[in-house]
C-alpha cells in the first residue's frame, strides 16, 4: 500500500506540473511574427523543374562558388539544403551513397515529440527535456501541414494493466497535448477494457483495465527526405548523390587564419574527381559525423556514440490500420513501439552499441528480443512467429556528446550546432522530426561565423515540400478515373508522389487488359508499378538498392518480395540508363547482396537452416510420400522440371520460369539448383516451429498429393462400378 501511495504522490505531482507547463505552452502561441513569416513563404515559390543529375553534376564542376556545401543528404542535410536556397544562398549538396541511405530510411517512422521525455521533464523537473519535447511538437505540427501527402495523424495506444496507472498515465497524456498548444495533432482520450479491446481486437484482454489514446504523426521516411531534397533543386539549390567528399579545402581569411573554403570530391558512378568551391562548408554526416571533423581536424576528439536501433515488419493483421501501440516498459527498459505502416506492421526498437558503418545489419538476437517483447501484449491467437518477419534492418542513431561544452563525457538530449576553428559548421544528434528546426539552426550559425549575405530570413516552418500543393485527400480518384488506374496503385501513387503522381502515371506501361488500362505491377502482392521505376530515375536514382529501397519502399516491406520483383527492376533501369548487360548482372548482385545482409534476408535463411528436424516419425512418412509423389522418376530430388510438371499437372501452366526458380531457392539451402529430402524435411520443420511462415513448394508437394489421392480414388470407383456391372448382368 505504501508504493501505491507513493505512485499517487508522483501523480498528484503529475497533474500539478502538468497543469503548469500547459498554462505556460497555451500562453506562447504563434505570434504576429509568425504570421508575417508564412506571408515571406508564399512567395517562395518551386522555380524550375527538377534538373537531371547530369545537369546537377555539371553545376558542381562549374567552378563557381557557392555560398553552402552541406555534406550528407540524410534528413538534416537535405533540411539544411532546402533552408539555405529558400533564404537565397547558393547552395550545393553532396551526399556519399544516396539521399536517406543512413538512419534516415531506417526510422520508426514516427513524427512526434516524445512522451517519455516529457515524463523525464516532469518529474524531473528537467527544462532542457521539456524545451526539447515543446519544439519537437511544434515541428510535428509542421511536417504535418508541409507534406499532407506523405503524413497522416495516427493514434496511438498505451494500455494500461494495473488500475493505479490510469490516473498516471492519462495525466502524463494531457501535459503531452497541453504542450503541444494549439498545434495539437487532436485531443488524447481514455478508453474502457471493452472499447480498447474494440479497437484492437488483438491485444491480450486478461487483467487489461483500459487504455489511453493519443495522437502523433506518421510519415514515409526515406520519400520525405528524398521529397525535401528534391524541393531544394527546384528552388535552384544544386544536390547529388553518390559523389563522396575526400578532402576540405583551405585558404587564409584576411586575418591569416586557415578556413575551410570547399572540398575535393569524386562521382562514385563516373570515377570523376573535382573541386566545388564553397565560403562555408557544413557536416550534417549523421553517424559520420566524426570522420569529417577528423578530416578538418584529425586530433579532434570524438562525440558520436553510435546506437543500433533495430526494427521488424510483420503482416497487417498483426494490428489494426488505424492504430498503433506503444509498450512503456520493456523488459530492458525501452519503448517499443508496434506501428501499422503501409499495410504492414512495424515493430521496434533496439537501443544496442555499435560501430559506425555504411552497412548496419540486423542481428537474430535483436529480433527475437522483439518478438519476445510484443508477445506480453498480444492475445494467444495471435501467434507470433519468428517466420512472420518480412523485414529488418538497423539503423545507426548517432548519439553525440557537446563540444561546445567542457564535460564531454555526457550525451546531448537535443541537436547540437558546432563551429570550428577552420569555420567548419557541424550539426549533429537530434531527431527526424525536428530536422527543420536543426536545418535552421545550422544555417543561422553558419551565416554567423562565414558572414554570409541571405536575402531573407527562415521561410521553412510550414513550407510545401515536393507533391504537397496540389495534393487532395481524393486526389486519386482522378487518376483512376482519367488515366484507368486500379484504385490501389492510385491510392499509393497519390500518397507517395502528391500532385507528381500524374507526372509518375503517364509514364506508367499499357497492361493489354479491360482493366487496369495501365500500370503493369512489379510484384503481384504490392501497389508498386513500371513508371515509378522511369521516374526514380528522375529523381535520382542510380542503383537498384537506391530504388527498391528508398524511391519504392519493397525492400522495407517485404525482402522476398523484392528479391522476386527485382529483375524486372533492372531490367527497367538497364533501358532507361543504357547499362549493359555486365553492369545490369552487377547491380542484380549487387541488391541481392544487399537485400541479404541490410534486410534480414541471410537471418530469415540462415536461421531456416539451424531448425533441427523436429518431426514426428507420421510427419515424416507422410513429408518422404509427398516428395516421392513429384519425384516421379526416384531420382532422390527435384528439379525445376519436376516443379513445373506438379503445377501444370493442378492447372498452374502459366506459371514462368522466373517464379520456378523463386519456389526452388526458397528451399535449396545448399545452392545446388535441386531439392534434397533432407532439405525438404527441414524446411517442414521450420514452418511446424514458426521460425518460417509458409512454403510454395511445400504448397505444391501437398497439392500434388491430393491430385494423387483424387486419381487413385477416381480409378478406384471406376473398376468398382465395372465390377458390378459384370456381376448384374
């Protein structure tokens, strides 16, 4: 009894600083000041179409100077890209890999302020974490109204198991929005046991006293980076991607002293290498941070502290559409959140140590602490098995401490913004959701210490993003109606590119069909066409990894999936950008590799493969009878041939060679272009453990022994019905 007082002091205590931190955010709305900044960003209009990348390249080697050379297209650095043009400075930016290759593709996907860091705030009395969470929902507000297209509100659900905790958590819950303001996204609410279940129909009902609802955003990372960028080109700014810097450059100012004055950099698809000459260079390298400090600096201490944060996709039926969960005490002491995500579910995530790298791969003890952990809140029909995760992948939080500060030793909560002595301007740590505030910030300071000429101040908070202006919320229906769309793909188009998508649909393929007109699907099971494949070219895209992970979002969503649909990827690409047929085999190799390692394919098969043989000795009879029935010719194993006759055989004679091979490597684990029995037994194994969700040719064999079994019967009452003829007459 006296814990739970103790719990309903801390409450009482809740509400108490709660009502007064509400008080405080109601009081500092939006001022005039604001209002005549959103008159300045009207004006800022998009002022060309997007040049091509060759057009981009030529503008970096041109010799001129720039005002901004901004490192890194993650989300900060296209932030930053976007708020230097917008201001009228010469802009250019040069990213390594591709736009959000790093951390930003490979987020929550979630735009929010932070609940538990407003709890921390609270009872903590903490005004740094209280400022921090009061401009990540002012931001939160802000992508919400830049990008409608690719945001959405969602709610999210925190249920509530011991009774005490219902007063605790709804005040936690209204500070939230009281400190949001009048920027809320829409009012939290309380829901009874019967009204939580309801809604979410799969969480565990056993001891559940109810739920809290609240709202936060949710948007397509690696689209609204890549959106961002592409808005800072057509405002004149000069982005590219895989062109990696090598060297900062340097010159005497007028006082003698060294500054950096622009960077030595190489094409990474041409080989090419030149100079882009810039009066302020800045480093927004996320976990790479550290390595560009060393190259202005190399005896410059480190601050990044790298954070592997690992998340995995299930099917959609592990959550509703509509709603989302958050569990606030993990058995490690995390967050994890449980996320519906176009028509998947995301789970997530991990907070682990690691080393900086361009590959973060997710590891199998990662994965399992996630399923373990979302088991507590799911009820017993939901079986969570390890076979269901479609997806996963790492990325690298970079956690940094300040060294703008004497004590290194502690990690900074918010951004920081540092400059050196070499006029290098570094922005580092923070959050997606406040990239805009982080842009803006960095850019201020680098006007300060490189004296820079803007033509204007900060027109960002609230400014379209590419696809945003003309965008509707029944904007699709047009492109079914005009342009013969199946709605689904119209729905994605229009969520995916806004107002672009009639730009992405007119390149889209005649499908030969009544219906759809256009649009020829990549992979059978996902709303993803042709023409998005012509257009990421155009927004460029440059490798198969670029496209099928960042411009379409298949490999997040479904790893095999995207093994199957991506040769038609490349072929797509080999036309489009002349490649040929070497090149074409080098990129197959090299997404495949990819896919392998960063997706959690090698995980999903290599665990497969650890599955002991856990069969009864029926199973096994009846797994050796089905084997033996498509190895007509007791060869020992089956061949693609054997396959093809089995699926010809139950009237599959449309099936292609390309699928034939999908359904044979899924299960030869050995690599040898055959299926053994021991093979065939261990993948049975998998799926009876869960550690493998289904099996094509496990589908085929079972089918090819009831056809089996219908002939014999079939035959069997043919002789019988004989047999008694002869015997009447």
């Amino acid at each position: 009894m006296a814990s739970r007082f103790r719990k309903f002091g801390v409450t009482a205590a809740g509400i108490a600083i709660g009502a007064a931190l509400s008080t405080y955010a109601l009081q500092h709305k939006d001022t005039p000041q604001y209002q005549v900044q959103m008159e300045e960003m009207q004006r800022v209009r998009r002022k060309r179409t997007l040049p091509p990348r060759s057009e981009q390249i030529r503008a970096l080697q041109s010799g001129e100077e720039y005002d901004v050379l901004i490192i890194g297209g993650g989300a900060t650095g296209a932030g930053c890209a976007l708020d230097s043009v917008t201001r009228g400075l010469k802009t250019a930016l040069v990213e390594a890999d591709d736009f959000a290759s790093g951390t930003s593709s490979r987020s929550t996907k979630l735009i929010h302020g932070g609940v538990r860091y407003l709890q921390k705030a609270i009872l903590g009395l903490d005004i740094e974490q209280y400022r921090m969470v009061k401009e990540a929902l002012h931001e939160r507000a802000s992508m919400l109204r830049s990008a409608p297209h690719l945001t959405r509100p969602l709610p999210i659900m925190l249920p509530v198991y011991t009774w005490w905790q219902i007063p605790y958590f709804w005040v936690g819950i209204k500070a939230y929005d009281f400190v949001a303001g009048d920027r809320n996204v829409k009012s939290s609410y309380y829901l009874s046991r019967s009204d939580a279940l309801e809604l979410f129909p799969m969480l565990r009902g056993d001891k559940l006293c109810g739920a809290i609802v609240y709202y936060d955003g949710q948007q397509d990372d690696a689209r609204m980076n890549l959106a961002i960028a592409l808005t800072a080109a057509r405002h004149g700014a000069s982005i590219t991607n895989h062109v990696e810097v090598l060297e900062l450059l340097r010159k005497k100012d007028a006082d003698g002293k060294d500054v950096l004055c622009g960077a030595k950099v190489r094409d990474n698809m041409s080989k090419k290498e030149w100079t882009i000459k810039a009066k302020c260079v800045i480093n927004a390298t996320g976990p790479f941070t550290d390595s560009i400090r060393k190259m202005d600096n190399p005896t410059v201490k480190e601050i990044c502290c790298p954070s592997s944060g690992v998340h995995i996709v299930l099917p959609g039926y592990y959550s509703p559409q509509q709603m989302g969960l958050l569990d606030p005490d993990t058995s490690d002491g995390r967050v994890i959140f449980f996320l519906p995500w176009l028509n998947g579910t995301i789970a997530g995530t991990t907070d682990s140590p690691c080393d900086v790298t361009r590959t973060p791969t997710p590891t199998e003890d990662e994965i399992q602490f996630i399923l373990s952990e979302i088991k507590n809140y799911l009820n017993k029909d939901v079986d969570v098995r390890r076979g269901d995760v479609l997806s996963a992948w790492s990325g690298i939080r970079p956690l940094v401490s300040d060294p703008n500060k004497e004590d290194t030793q502690s990690l900074a909560r918010n951004h920081i913004v540092h400059v050196s002595d070499s006029k290098l301007v570094t922005i580092a740590g923070g959050k997606w959701t406040t990239f805009r505030a982080m842009a803006e910030h960095t850019i201020d300071a680098a006007i300060k210490a490189c004296n820079l000429k803007p033509e204007r101040g900060c027109v960002t908070d609230g400014l379209w993003i590419e696809g945003a202006q003309g965008w509707t919320p029944t904007m699709y229906i047009r492109l079914v109606q005009d342009l013969g769309l199946e709605v689904e793909v119209a729905k994605h188009l229009a969520i995916s590119y806004g107002d672009r998508a009639f730009a992405v649909a007119k390149l889209a393929t005649l499908t030969g069909k009544r219906w759809p007109i256009i649009g020829k699907k990549l992979h059978p099971e996902f709303p993803y066409i042709d023409a998005e494949v012509r257009y990421g070219i155009r927004e460029y895209a440059c490798t198969c990894v670029d496209m099928i992970s960042r411009r379409l979002r298949l490999s997040f969503l479904n790893v095999q999936a995207a093994l199957e649909a991506l040769p038609m990827i490349a072929d797509i690409m080999a036309e489009e950008l002349k490649w040929s047929k070497d090149e074409k085999e080098r990129q197959i190799k090299s997404c495949e590799h990819f896919l392998q390692t960063q997706m959690g394919h090698q995980a999903n098969r290599t665990l497969k493969e650890k599955v002991p043989i856990n069969l009864s000795k029926p199973e096994v009879d009846m797994y050796v009878k089905r084997f033996e029935t498509i190895d007509k010719e007791k060869k020992g194993y089956v061949s693609i041939t054997d396959i093809k006759r089995a699926m010809k055989s139950f009237g599959d004679a449309e099936v292609s060679g390309e699928e034939l091979h999908d359904i044979l490597k899924e299960i030869d684990t050995n690599m040898n272009g055959q299926v053994e029995l021991e093979e065939y037994l261990q993948m049975m194994s998998a799926i009876k453990s869960g550690f493998v969700s289904h099996s094509r040719f496990a589908a085929v064999a079972e089918q090819e022994e009831i056809r089996k079994e219908q002939e014999r019967l079939k035959k069997q009452i043919t002789i019988e019905r004989s047999g008694a003829t002869s015997q009447r007459k």
